[in-house]
C-alpha cells in the first residue's frame, strides 16, 4: 500500500472506523495505470507514487503530477487531463472477490492532430 500510494491518498481513502477503502485503493490504482499509459511510459520508469490521484471538494477525481511523471507529461504537451473512475455500484455486500473499478483517463494534446501509434492506437 505504502509503495503504490501517497500519504494523502491513503488519508483520503479512510473510512471512518479509520480502515482503509479497499473500492477507493482499487479506483486510484485503476486511475494511475491508465495515466501512466496516457503518458506512454507504464509503469516502471514513472514511479507509482508520481501519479497522484486526490479527490476534489465536489469528490470529483483531480490529478497531481509528480518527478518523472510530470516531466513526462510538460514534454509532451500533456496539460489537461479528465479522469472518470467507477466501481461496483453501493449499497452491496462486500467481499475481497467483489472489489473492482475501472477508470478512463482523457488528455487533449495541445498540438497538432492525433498520431496513428503502431498497432491502431491514437496518440
């Protein structure tokens, strides 16, 4: 847990009986590997915890770069980021095989049209 996520967003993903949301881990886990692939590194030569994923006041997801990450993205013109996270929908009953979410992650480039990337995806 301490590897992969920050302090703040281990703080944010308190419940209050002070355990930690397993759908919240899952949902941030899910946001950082799909920035992570948005920028084209993976993980590995950014670190996990140079993607940050906090919630805003309204709850809505908010991204933080950090370290290689960030540098990663101000190369490539990455500046404007949407993310959408989602999970199994509540109230249900909990269980470790039932914990799973899904997140999409959109980024404008800020220049010049979408480039067709070996094997059909657009960059």
């Amino acid at each position: 847990i301490q590897r992969v996520y920050t302090q703040r967003e281990r703080q944010a993903c308190q419940c209050a009986n002070g355990e930690l949301s397993y759908e919240s881990l899952a949902g941030r886990f899910a946001a950082k590997e799909a920035v992570s692939k948005a920028l084209g590194v993976g993980i590995g030569p950014v670190a996990w915890q140079e993607i940050e994923i906090l919630s805003a006041a309204s709850g809505e997801p908010m991204l933080q770069l950090h370290g290689a990450a960030l540098t990663a993205a101000q190369q490539q013109g990455l500046l404007t980021w949407s993310i959408s996270i989602t999970g199994p929908p509540l109230p249900r009953v909990v269980s470790d095989a039932a914990v799973w979410s899904t997140a999409v992650v959109c980024v404008p480039l800020s220049a010049g049209p979408p480039q067709v990337q070996p094997g059909g995806g657009c960059r």
